[in-house]
C-alpha cells in the first residue's frame, strides 16, 4: 500500500479536501447516509433521505417539489465535487451512487454529530 492508498485501497483524501467537502451540511448527510446504507443507494432514496434530514420530517411527507430541486442542487454542486475527489461514484445506467471512502464517510458523521451536539 503506497503512502496515498487508504486500507481499502482507494486514494487516500487529504485532510484540507475532506475539510472543504464537508463544509457542506448536505454533502455530510449524502456521506454519512450513504456509509448507513453499506456504502451504495439508489439517488432518488438518497433524496429522499436528504430532504427529509433537511425539513425535519418524514422522507414520505417531502413534497415533490423539494424533492426536485434538491435533485438537481446534488448533481450541480455535490456530486460532481464528491465523483472528482473519488469519495463517491455515480453509476448512470443505474443512477446509483456509491461511496468510496470510508475515511471520508467518518469525518462526515462525525461532523454531523458534533452539528446535532451544539
């Protein structure tokens, strides 16, 4: 295992991107449910999940117009940022998403944690 391999055997993330990718609340609650997951979800019941997290209720009580839009905001902003880092990858035919960091995954529920505890 070269010094920039993970155990699992993916590149390893530096410390200062895994600090700019979870500035992000949404891309933290993409990880962190992705890990719950085993690693790997169909992207509409990952929007489902965010958006729920998001508005505080239950994924079936989101509206499809939230939905929607929180769609098209993770395939603008975060996936695209989280596929180039090599923390997730998007399988179109499937239009699933699946996480390649369990490095990463740690940071973000540990983030989302210390969110919850302030």
């Amino acid at each position: 295992m070269s010094p920039q391999q993970s155990p699992t055997g993916s590149a390893a993330v530096p410390e200062d991107v895994i600090g700019e990718l979870l500035d992000s609340r949404r891309r933290c609650l993409l990880i962190d449910h992705l890990a719950r997951e085993d690693g790997e979800l169909v992207v509409e019941d990952l929007v489902a999940a965010i958006s729920a997290a998001e508005e505080g209720c239950d994924p079936s009580s989101v509206d499809d117009r939230t939905r929607t839009e929180i769609r098209a905001e993770l395939f603008q902003q975060d996936i695209p940022k989280l596929a180039a880092t090599g923390v997730v990858e998007y399988d179109s035919m499937l239009d699933k998403l699946r996480l390649q960091s369990s490095e990463v995954a740690s940071h973000a529920a540990s983030a989302l944690t210390e969110e919850s505890d302030a």
